[in-house]
C-alpha cells in the first residue's frame, strides 16, 4: 500500500451501482450504467470523457442536486438517497462545495456578497458572514476586488469568487464541473494551481470533471467515463 493509500484509507463517498436514463424523443438513453465509485478523505479525483457521456449528471448526483434511478450513495456511511428535501438541502449546504463552468455568480451582488450567500442561507450573521469571506477571499488572492461585482472581474477572478463561495462552510468535498472550460490556458493554469493549494491546505476532497489533461495530471487519481462506467487511467 502506497503512503497516498494509507493516508486515504477511509472513504468519504462511495457510489455503488448507480444508473441514471433519460427519455429524448421516445428513445430511452443510458447515461449511467450500475456505475461505481469510491472517493477516499483528502482525495484529488479527475473525472474526464467526451462530451456528453454523463459527468455533470454524476456530480449532480452525487451532490444531492438529482436522484439515480438504481444504486445508492454513501457519504459518511450515510446513504443521503434516503434523505427529505430539507436533509438533503442541509447535506448539500454543509458537506458539498459547487463549482461550475459558468460562474452563476448574481450581477447584482459584490465579490465579498456572492461570496458571503452559502453563510447567510445558514445563518443572517452578516457579521460572521463577512468576516469569513474576506479570509477566504483572501486566500484565493482577491482583497483587492471585494466591492467589485462580476460585469468588472475578469473570467479567472470570477472563477476564483466562485471557489471561495464553496468553501465558506468549510465542505468535505468539492463537485468541479469544468471549472476552467471558460478560461484561456495561462488563467486555467492559475486555477488549477489554486486547487491543489486548497487540496493541500484545507485537506478537502475534490472531484472534478474536466477535459482538461493537464488539470486531470495534477489530480492523485483520473477515471474515465465511457459507456455508462467509470475506468481507471493508469
């Protein structure tokens, strides 16, 4: 056993047997196919494969945002496919940070406020709120840009408010969907070394969808979704 594999012992999530179909123009498609996946603590997990094949549908099921049609997921030994709405609202505010290609950050609200909504859904401390998110936004190099809205941050920096917004509660794990399929190769770059601070840092798991070779080369482990199943790329 490697010192990675020792260190990652214990499973943060495990996905077994999970199908997800959707029904387009009265033709039955199998997007996912009694899939497995294992995802240790402090893990750095890439997820790649064509377009198409099913990797957002993966994230959004293993956050909580859609259910499998067969299968179960378990997070902390804790099968969340048999939570409530409100359970399953409370499991994704507290255990999973969202990261998507577009930033869906609201035009209206500065850097420090997008930032501070995770905190604010949980509790009106905008005290605590902000001071959370200046720290965080530090962190992720943008003191500089807290009362800039999104219209006046460039991609990478909107990339970046978007990264402290899912880590203000502190989450096991982070879901990137494409983090940097907006972002040109140098801005991407920069992103891609922020992740493995972050993973190295806070000792969050990450598992990130991406086309990106060089994002999936810094990752410990990368897996490729082909035909409803997940391969390992050695």
């Amino acid at each position: 056993m490697s010192e990675l594999e020792g260190m990652n012992s214990k499973l943060l999530l495990r996905a077994q047997q999970l199908s997800k179909t959707y029904v387009s123009a009265s033709r039955r498609i199998t997007v996912l196919d009694h899939l497995d996946l294992e995802v240790p603590y402090r893990a750095m997990i890439a997820i790649m494969g064509a377009s198409g094949v099913g990797k957002s549908t993966l994230l959004h099921l293993l956050g909580g945002l859609d259910r499998p049609e067969e299968g179960e997921i378990l997070f902390e030994n804790q099968n969340i496919l048999r939570y409530g709405p409100s359970e399953m609202a409370e499991f994704r505010n507290r255990k999973i940070g969202f990261i998507f290609q577009m930033h869906h950050l609201l035009p209206e609200f500065n850097t420090l406020e997008n930032t501070m909504i995770p905190f604010l859904l949980r509790t009106y401390d905008r005290k605590a709120a902000a001071a959370r998110a200046r720290a965080i936004l530090a962190e992720v190099g943008l003191s500089e840009r807290l009362d800039h809205r999104p219209g006046q941050l460039s991609g990478g920096e909107q990339q970046r408010v978007a990264v402290a917004r899912a880590l203000m509660l502190e989450p096991s794990l982070i879901l990137a969907d494409e983090p940097t399929g907006n972002l040109d190769e140098d801005t991407a770059s920069s992103i891609f070394r922020l992740f493995r601070e972050l993973h190295s840092r806070r000792q969050v798991s990450f598992l990130i969808a991406t086309h990106n070779s060089d994002l999936a080369a810094i990752c410990d482990e990368t897996f490729l979704l082909h035909a409803g199943k997940l391969q390992k790329k050695i």
